[in-house]
C-alpha cells in the first residue's frame, strides 16, 4: 500500500534544506520506496499565508502521512507576535501534541570524520554514540493551569510540570526497547530530590526494570548529567528523560559532538507514525544563501526510513552516502576545516546523490 | 561590633575541607576581623542526630549569622529515607528559603593553572570568567501546588514553576549591577517561546534595561544557552536565570572550566547575608581519605569576606595565597596532572596557610 509522506520546509534554512532531502526521498521513489510525497505550511511561513502557524490543511495531511519531514521553524520576524499560541513554535508543539508523538529520539553521534570539530577535547569525543530518549507530549510544556495573571497587586507566571504514571511508562519502554539494541545501559534522568514529579518518574522507571534484566538502569539528577555530558559524555548509551530537562540535555550533547549540522531526530508515536527533523534550528541569519548543511535532514530521512516505513535498507544506503561524501572531503561551511573542501547546500545534495 | 560566622560542615567530604576553610578563618581572625565562629549541624548529619535536616537549633544559629559557611549535604546513606521533607537537601533548600537567600551567585572561572584540565580544548576556556547569577528562593523549587496525588485512575506527579514581577525584579537588579562592575553584558535566560512563566521573566528584564544604560541585555532560550556555553563560553560575562536552568547551567559552566573543585558560590539576602558553599557537591565515595579539594571551600571564604563582611582586603590576599600555591605546582587528586605535586587536603590547607 502506497504510504503518505508530507513534507514540510518551515523557516528559515528549512526550504533549503528539505529541498535537498526531497532528492534523496526522489530516489529512494526511484528505487522502489512506494510513497506518495505532499507538501504543507508549518511555523512563521504558515503564520503569514493563514494566520496560524498549524492550518488545518496542514494538520489533517500531517494526520494522513505516515512519515513527516520537517526543516524548522521560528525566526526574529515572529518573535515579537504578542499572542504566544501563534508563534511559529507552537505550530511545532501543536503537531507534536495532535499526533502524540510523545517519542523523541535524539542520537548525539560523533562522525568520526569531524571529531576535531568539537569544542571537546578529541578523545572525549571521538566515537561518541549516545541516543538521548525524550518525552515530547507531556511534562511543563502542556501543563495545566498556566499563565500570566495578577495576584495580590501584582503579575505574576505560572507553569505546571506534570507527568502521569501512564505518560512515564510509555517512554519509559521505548527507551528500555532501545536499549536492548543498543549498549544496555539506560540512565533516567531526574530531579527526584526536588521535584515530585520527577519522584514517581523515578519510582516508574524502577519498576520497569525488572521486565528489562538485560538492562542495566541508572538514575542521575538533571544538573549532574549536565555536569557528565561535558566531563565524560561516552559513559552514557541511552538516556531517558522528560520534556525540559530533554529539551536542554539533548542540545548539550548534541553540541558537544562538534556535529549538531549532522544530527536527525525522530518524533514518534504509538503506531509509528513520525515527524523527522534535523536537530539544529531555523538558522535566520544564513537562510536563502545556498550555505546550510542539509544532511541533518537527510540523514532524517534515513531515520524515517528506518523507523516509520520499514526500509532499513533504504535508510543504511543514504547513511553510507552521506559517510562516503564526508569521506572524500565534502563539508558544508559549519563543518568545514583545514584541507576539507567547502561546497554549497545544493552540491552537498548534488555529492549525496551521486553517492547514492 | 563582632559579627557572627556560623559554619555547617555538612555530610561526606564537607567536614575536612570546612575544618581547612576554618584555619583560614581563623587566620583572617588573627589579622583583626572581628568575627566569633560557631559551629552547627545541617543536612544528613542532621538528620541522623535529631530526625531534622535543618534542626530549629541549627535555624536560629543562622538567622544571627552575618555568613555561613557550608561544607556540602547530601549522600546515599540518606538517599532511601521515604519522607522528602526529611532529605538533607532539604535543610539546604530550607534554609536558603528561611533566609531568603534569593540572589546565588556562581562564578565558573578557569584558573590559568588548571586550563588543561578542561574536557574542553585550551583556547575555549583559557581565561575564561562567567557569572551565573541564579534566583534561589523561588521558582520549580518552592512553587505551590505541588505533589503526587491519585487522579483518574493513576498516579500523577506535579509542580509548579512560578514567579512574581517583584521576584524577578529583585534578581533582575543583582545581575545587572554586578554586569555594572565586570564586562558590562548581561545574558537573561528563558524559555519565552513555550513558558508563561519566563515571558514574564523576559519582560521584568526589559523593563529594567533602561535603568542601566551601561549594560548591553540580551536574551537566549535554555536550550541555547547550555549549546553556546558548551561551544564558545567565552561569549558570556554575567548570566540571569531562574532556579531550575540555574542549577543546570551553572553546573555544566561550572564543569566546562576543568576546575569545579576549585569554585565557590554565595547565596546572598537583600541585607547581605549570605551562605557560602563550594560548587562541588558533598562526594561521599571520597569522604573521611583526607583527599578531596579543600579551595573551592576557602575561596568561598574569600567570597564571604568580600559579599557580607566587607572586607575586601582579606579577600584578595586569600585569593593570591591560593594562586601561588598553584603556582608552586602544588595538587590535590582532583586537579593533578603531569609535573605537579599530588597533596592531601590538610597538606593543601596547611599551604594555603602558608601562603596567606
Ligand atoms: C522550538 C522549540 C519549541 C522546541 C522545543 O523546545 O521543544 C525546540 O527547541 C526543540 O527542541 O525541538
Ligand atoms: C542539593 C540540591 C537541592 C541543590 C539544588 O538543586 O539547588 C544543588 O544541586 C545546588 O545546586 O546547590
């Protein structure tokens, strides 16, 4: 049966960049892959055209697709709308939220081919593989109540974190299951001497454990991990954690690999239905100049590949394309260094295809 | 008027690096501050000996302290005990709330002795010198309602992160004066583009800018800022944040200098007061060996003197006692490497002594 994929350019650097993983998604068509490809508004671009940054259009082809690839979103032009629910990010959360793709997974891969690029000292880093699990649908970034208002003579801003057993448990599983495939390691992540809501975060995660023996599960407080990610980030395999502290820890790590313009994330949710995007953002400051690196995206679409549509044949040929590129010595300008030979986001595209 | 120091030597490794700080104390004492010192019990020490982390005793001890001196809390001993409240981390939140001890200020200095101990590579963090200024009396923290309570069928953990115009204000004009007298940057850190509770926090600071004309303001979201502070440290001068991203951030900043045993931190109320504690936690695998790093501890003394007892001049001298003995090669295990001399933590202290 032929699947939907929709794809979804956003800001920014995002055309540019999905403009080159739609090539490889071409291919992959070429080459037997049986999908049919839209495309949608989401984020500041949908903002201007409807006055919302999730149309409904978008929202009900994004409800058909099996697989979505996103840019980004966001810019300086958006920031300053005064109504927070139209922001270009919240057409981003409301996507995450309507399909419940309460899976984030977020590899921290070093290429082994860009190690020097990272602000860490080359044998902290060199074969760094860790895979940062984080909850996307739950947690201080939908709690309830929440707001501004005034009390006792003045303004005052509220937010609520909030996480039900139900909500720990489901990832919870996802990052045990990856585990198991990975290095058998998994440290869970909290504030559990501060936070309730991280106690029963905790205490759930310690009673899957058992149904997971070949794991070995750890627990660590948010500001150590933090702390550990920059000392000795290789002590970690996978990581499990919730919306905030994975919103902060999976950029750390990601940052510190030297390789954030290499890195996809996977968005998942209970069927298998994904959203895929590169880990780095819309990058304003350099949109439009044929300059970003596009095989974040790329090797997103390898993720998608993997997970969402069962072709991890497919997903292995794109990701030794991308590696044989790095290889010959192809980088865009954020990865580029001594006797590497820097090419523009379209010869990226033009480098992976040929060595697809 | 004699002032009042009350010391907490704390669990794990607190006892010998405060029984160091106190020489110096002692010393400081010798060259005419008139300080009487008293001892007290906080944390699990605490617990163990009156069923209280922070024992009314202990409370009342401090509230007539013009500087307390705290060694560290904490330690799996204590990691078990069922009741939250109970937890030796508890008596430190408690007391910073009692005291209102709002304003936390963490320097992440890299000592130019030390700069190879760096996870980061030289040139990042040689010379580096940050300020994370982090609210410490509200925000996640302390945040009504909060809980695990039954709802629908399961259980559900909650807390709620919130602040008031006053409170932001209040840390808002720390951070800025203290911008005032370094390198005249001040970065806010939020996360306005999901939280209400942080747009009020971005437009507390806004509102404040024009008051120091001196001082350029910018903003970043968390998730930035624990990038940028991972890939170019030396971008920052003062940090604003509030207690949650605070805690995160000044400990990677604290990590990324190679030097965390070497920091210290005050916590400061609107009168003066303050608790001065290392950043390095209370290291119970190291506790009782006689070799854990006792300076960050006694230039937390430095920053005592310098923040509530107004006594500049002994500050400095400490801080240069210290520097020569790092000149002189000298090393605790922590921060030893190659062509220095490894010593205990009273042969560092009896140094420091020395030097003073
Ligand atoms: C754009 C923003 C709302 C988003 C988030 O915080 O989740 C981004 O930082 C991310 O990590 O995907
Ligand atoms: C011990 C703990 C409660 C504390 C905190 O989170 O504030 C510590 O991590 C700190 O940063 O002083």
């Amino acid at each position: 049966m032929t699947q939907k994929i929709l794809v979804l350019p956003g800001d920014g650097i995002g055309p540019e960049i999905t403009a080159q993983a739609s090539r490889i998604l071409a291919a992959c068509q070429a080459r037997g892959l049986d999908v049919e490809i839209e495309e949608g508004l989401l984020g500041g671009g949908a903002y201007d055209a409807h006055g919302e940054p999730l149309p409904a259009e978008t929202l009900e082809k994004a409800r058909a697709a099996r697989g979505i690839l996103l840019g980004a979103v966001g810019g300086p032009k958006w920031d300053t709308i005064e109504d927070l629910a139209k922001r270009p990010e919240k057409g981003l959360l409301g996507l995450r939220k309507e399909l419940g793709l309460f899976g984030n997974l977020r590899p921290a891969i070093t290429y082994p081919q860009l190690a020097e690029a990272s602000s860490l000292k080359r044998e902290l880093v060199a074969g760094l593989d860790i895979m940062i699990v984080r909850e996307l649908t739950g947690g201080i970034y939908f709690g309830q109540p929440r707001g501004i208002e005034e009390r006792d003579g003045q303004r005052v801003g509220f937010n609520t974190y909030v996480y039900s057993e139900s909500e720990i448990e489901r990832i919870g599983r996802v990052a045990f299951e990856l585990a198991q495939k990975r290095g058998r390691k998994l440290c869970s992540v909290d504030k559990a001497n501060v936070l309730e809501a991280t106690i029963l975060w905790r205490e759930v995660m310690e009673r899957l454990a058992p149904e997971y023996p070949d794991v070995e599960l750890s627990h660590m407080y948010v500001d150590n991990a933090a702390m550990q990610l920059v000392r000795e980030p290789k002590q970690f395999d996978v990581v499990v954690t919730g919306n905030m502290f994975g919103d902060i820890l999976s950029d750390a790590a990601a940052m510190l690999t030297g390789s954030i313009g290499m890195l996809p994330s996977a968005s998942l949710n209970e069927s298998g239905q994904g959203m895929y995007e590169p880990c780095h953002g819309s990058a304003p400051d350099i949109a439009g100049q044929n300059v970003a690196n596009p095989l974040a995206t790329i090797l997103s679409v390898a993720m998608m590949l993997r997970y969402s549509l069962d072709a991890p044949a497919l997903a292995a040929q794109i990701e030794e394309a991308v590696g044989k590129v790095l290889d010959e010595g192809l980088r865009t300008a954020d990865i580029a260094s001594g006797g590497t030979r820097t090419v523009s986001t379209s010869e990226m595209g033009d480098a992976v295809l040929a060595a697809f």
